[in-house]
C-alpha cells in the first residue's frame, strides 16, 4: 500500500501506462479479425484477439494488467477520500 497520496498516484499512473502500451496488441489482432476473408479461420482469429485481451484484463502470468490499475485506483481513490476529511 502506497504511504501518501503522491505515491497512490505515481503507482495508479504506472499501471494505467502498461495497460495503454498493451493495447495496441489488441488492435493487431482486432485488424486481423477485420481484414479476414471468407476462407480464413475466423475462430481462431476470434481466440487470438479473445486471449490477448484477456491477458492485459488479468495481467497474465506475472503482470499486474488492468487488475493492478484497478486495485491501484481503488488505493488512489481512498486515500484520495481521506486526504479530503483530514482538510475538512
């Protein structure tokens, strides 16, 4: 858990920029599933882009994906929430 707010938001950046940069894997699949012909194997295409998507969801293997950028947003938004009440 972060100590201060500054970090919360330097960690929630973090995240929210290695789930940006991973996006355009899935518009790679997603342009081949859209420039597919009538005799490629849309099913398979449909799995590619299906487990490239949910690989940056979850994070896959040993990456926090955009589950970390959600937890660390969750932490954000808290501390965030109690910064307010201490200056209230």
């Amino acid at each position: 858990m972060a100590k201060n707010l500054d970090e919360a938001r330097k960690k929630l950046d973090d995240e929210y920029g290695q789930v940006r940069r991973k996006l355009d894997n899935i518009r790679q699949k997603l342009e081949k599933v859209e420039s597919a012909g009538p005799e490629d194997d849309l099913h398979d295409l449909l799995k590619e882009l299906e487990e490239e998507v949910h690989d940056i969801r979850t994070g896959g293997m040993v990456r926090s994906g955009a589950n970390g950028h959600k937890r660390a947003l969750e932490e954000y938004k808290e501390l965030k929430e109690a910064s307010k009440k201490l200056t209230s």
